[in-house]
C-alpha cells in the first residue's frame, strides 16, 4: 500500500466502500470522514489517479454518489490497496 502514497483518510475511505454493497453519496462518506463532501471528491479523484493501475477505481454517478469497482475478481494486489 505505501506504493500508492494514500492519505490515512483516503485509505479509510477505500475501506469504507469496500463494505457498502451499492452507491454511497458524498454526504455520507463526508460525514462518517468528518470532512467536507467537497474533500470527499478530492479525495476520489486522487485515489483514482494514485491506483490507476490497478484494476481498482471508485466510480462515481451524480445523484447517486460513489462505488469501488473492481475490473476483474479481487486479486491479492487490489487486496492489499484497500
């Protein structure tokens, strides 16, 4: 995980999706954060241009809010980013 130089936060925000099953609004993930939802996209669009390369990325869907999607079934490197 140090390879991708996440934040504590963003690494909680990547384990926090991991859990939800369906979208997760920004308000929701800014206020379990205790951030701004404005830092919650931010945040979004650092984590996906630091793990790229993974096979990992958060999805967004305006009125709908984010998602981690996984391209392929859950490998040990997209395990040990989140």
């Amino acid at each position: 995980m140090d390879n991708y130089n996440l934040t504590l936060r963003q690494r909680k925000l990547l384990h926090y999706l991991q859990q939800q099953k369906s979208y997760t609004t920004g308000e929701d993930l800014a206020g379990h954060l205790h951030v701004s939802a404005r830092t919650i996209r931010n945040d979004v669009n650092e984590i996906n241009q630091l793990i790229k390369n993974s096979g990992v990325h958060i999805t967004s869907k305006r009125s709908w809010g984010y998602i981690l999607e996984f391209e392929n079934k859950c490998s040990e490197e997209q395990e040990e980013i989140i």
